[in-house]
C-alpha cells in the first residue's frame, strides 16, 4: 500500500498473554498487563503511566501450553518502546515494544 506508515517485518499473532512490565521510570515495581499482539520481535500491550518512546523497559511473559505444547514457558525479554499510542482503555497508553534481548526462565 503506498504511502503506509505500517513498517511491520513479521507476522503479528492476536495473542492475549499475560506479561508482567517494569518500566525505565525509576519505579523498580513490575506492573501485569496483557499481549494484545505478539510477533517475534516485538509486543504491543496496554499500560498505566507515562512511557517515553525510546526508553527501555523490560517483561516477562508466558507462552501457554497451547503454544509450547509442553509446559508454559515463561521468557524474559529486555525490549525498547517504539510507539506509544494515545489514551485506550481505561486511561491506559497503548505501548508497542521491539524486542532486543530475552532468555527462557527455569520454573
């Protein structure tokens, strides 16, 4: 489409995973929210609070049985804000994130 502002590489899934978020803020607290997509370099979810674009956040999510089809596996990723989009649901900014660098987590 000419003219699209849509720079997307990969497939995006309409994955609802929950995902655990700590922000660059100062706060060193984790805050739960959900996926709403998921591809394999980036996520997009909604979030309370100021997040600047550019800024690193980290979170952890959880790939369920259905994906795995073993057990739920759970992947901490560190990743920087690409788009922070206005107010959704709630009050809460729509925050989609690149991810750089993740590990598997042991249960």
């Amino acid at each position: 489409m000419a003219g699209s502002s849509d720079q997307r590489t990969t497939r995006r899934f309409a994955l609802k995973l929950p995902l655990s978020v700590r922000t660059a803020n100062g706060s060193s607290a984790e805050v739960a929210a959900e996926t709403e997509d998921v591809s394999s370099r980036g996520v997009y979810f909604y979030l309370e609070g100021e997040v600047q674009e550019g800024s690193v956040i980290e979170f952890t999510l959880t790939l369920p049985q259905e994906i795995t089809l073993t057990q739920g596996i759970r992947v901490k990723c560190t990743g920087r804000v690409i788009r922070v989009d206005g107010a959704g649901m709630a009050g809460q900014v729509g925050i989609a994130a690149a991810i750089e660098k993740y590990d598997f987590l042991s249960e």
